[in-house]
C-alpha cells in the first residue's frame, strides 16, 4: 500500500513542473484546460476500453437510483475541480510559482479537511496529530514567506 502511495505522491509532485513547462510557451489557462481535458478524456476512454474487454460492464442502474444528494454532491466535486484548475493555472502562470503553490494547496486542503472534520464530523485527534497540524501551519507560513 505504501508503495502505492509514495508512487502517486511522486505523480503528483511532478504536476507543477509539467505545467510550468506548459505555461512558459503561448498557451494560456484556457488552452492549457482544454488541452489537458482532452489528453484526460482520451486516457478515460481507453480506460474504459480497456476494462470493456475484460467484460466488465458499466451498470447504469446505479447511477439512475442516485439520491438526489449524491448526485449534487457529484455535480459539486466535478464544479470545484473545474474552478480550482482554473484558478491554480491562472496563479501558476501569473506568478510563476507552481511548486510553492502546489504545496501551498496541499496545506490549506489538510488544514481544511481536519477542520471540517473536527467542526461538522466531531472527529478527535489526539495531541500528536495536533502537533503535526501545528506544523503544516508553521510549514505553510514559512513557504509562503520570502
């Protein structure tokens, strides 16, 4: 599992620079959101292709019994990917600092996701995990400074 996750980690890490390498030339953030979707699209459906072949079928009467709540709960993942990429693209070109803000993001999001969970899901973390959440503020703080 970890090895896994430390591979993901590695894909992730090397986002930023991949789209700084983009954003140097003429493309701006609308061509480089319509390029990247197409290049997504085109490996979905290959995916999809893929898992077709190997007879596993897309069984659509899952997503017609969706509640009403999931499915706006969709709508709204598949909303704020589309409002974030374009927002981070146009501070990635702009300021041209894809790292600091991708680990920028990635520190509110941590900080974000502990406090809705400790706000609206009563989780409880214990004085190590504070200690860790005491440090990616810190963390966040001292990137974020010049």
């Amino acid at each position: 599992m970890y090895s896994v996750l430390f591979g993901i980690s590695i894909m992730k890490s090397l986002r930023p620079f991949f789209k700084k390498n983009v954003l140097k030339s003429d493309i701006d953030e609308d061509d480089f959101l319509f390029l990247n979707t197409f290049f997504i699209s085109l490996f979905v459906v290959v995916y999809f292709a893929y898992n077709f072949t190997k007879k596993k079928k897309v069984d659509f009467n899952k997503y017609k019994n969706m509640k009403p709540i999931e499915l706006g709960s969709m709508i709204g993942v598949s909303l704020f990917t589309v409002v974030s990429t374009i927002l981070v693209l146009q501070m990635d070109k702009g300021y041209q600092t894809p790292f600091i803000n991708s680990m920028l993001t990635k520190g509110f999001s941590t900080i974000f996701v502990i406090a809705i969970g400790m706000i609206i899901y009563k989780e409880n973390y214990n004085t190590l995990q504070m200690l860790g959440i005491a440090f990616i503020l810190m963390g966040t703080y001292l990137i974020s400074s010049k």
